[in-house]
C-alpha cells in the first residue's frame, strides 16, 4: 500500500474536510471518529506521510515517534479513561483490514471491550 494524498485523514490536516479535534501539536492529530465502534473512539495520526506503524517506525524522527506516543496520553486523560482502561489499536495492509493509507491508532473506551479478536 503506498500513501495517497487524497486519503480522508491527509485532506482533514490539509483543513479541506472538518473533524472534532480531541488533541493536536506540531506533529500530532487526534480526532472523534464519524463511526464510533466504542462509546470512545478517537483517532490519532502523525502529521507525516505515513502509511502503516512499519513505514512509520523505519522513516519518522524521534520527535515524531515520542509525539504519537504522548498523543495517546493526551487523549486517555481527555477522554477519563485512565482508570477504567482503554485499547489502542493500529491495522497495517489488507489482512489486517487498513481501509485508509495513512497511519492512524483508535483509541477506545467507555465500557467493557471484550476480547480483542474472535477465535476462528
């Protein structure tokens, strides 16, 4: 999967597509997701033109990688999730079900999440 410019998450930080902004800093955006899976559903992206956590590891700085990390925080204590817990979740190519060419982690919480895959 290569990135694609015209990806929904890179026309939201060109401002040309509104989102419900949770959390944002020089290298970080963090936004209610429009189809919620969990009473909290927030997304988090790097600024960066990255496609998957790999393409992300190997390419972003240290800055980069440490900001998406505190993004997370920033959203768990926003949303009051410190004590009752959350999920991060990130899918890398199609086996995985990425459905956008950008790197994004859901962060979830609200209630009780349940197992995080169903056993086949």
């Amino acid at each position: 999967m290569s990135y694609d410019d015209k990806n929904i998450f890179a026309r939201i930080l060109r401002g040309e597509i509104p989102c419900k902004k949770v959390f944002e800093d020089a290298h970080t955006l963090a936004f209610e997701d429009i189809n919620p899976q969990a009473p909290v559903h927030v997304l988090v992206i790097p600024k960066g033109k990255y496609v998957s956590m790999t393409d992300f590891a190997e390419k972003a700085s240290d800055a980069e990688i440490a900001a998406l990390n505190r993004a997370v925080l920033k959203v768990v204590e926003a949303k009051g999730l410190m004590s009752s817990g959350y999920r991060v979740l990130t899918n890398a190519g199609a086996n995985a079900h990425q459905e956008v060419p950008h790197l994004h982690l859901h962060v979830f919480g609200g209630r009780a999440l349940g197992s995080m895959l169903v056993k086949r």
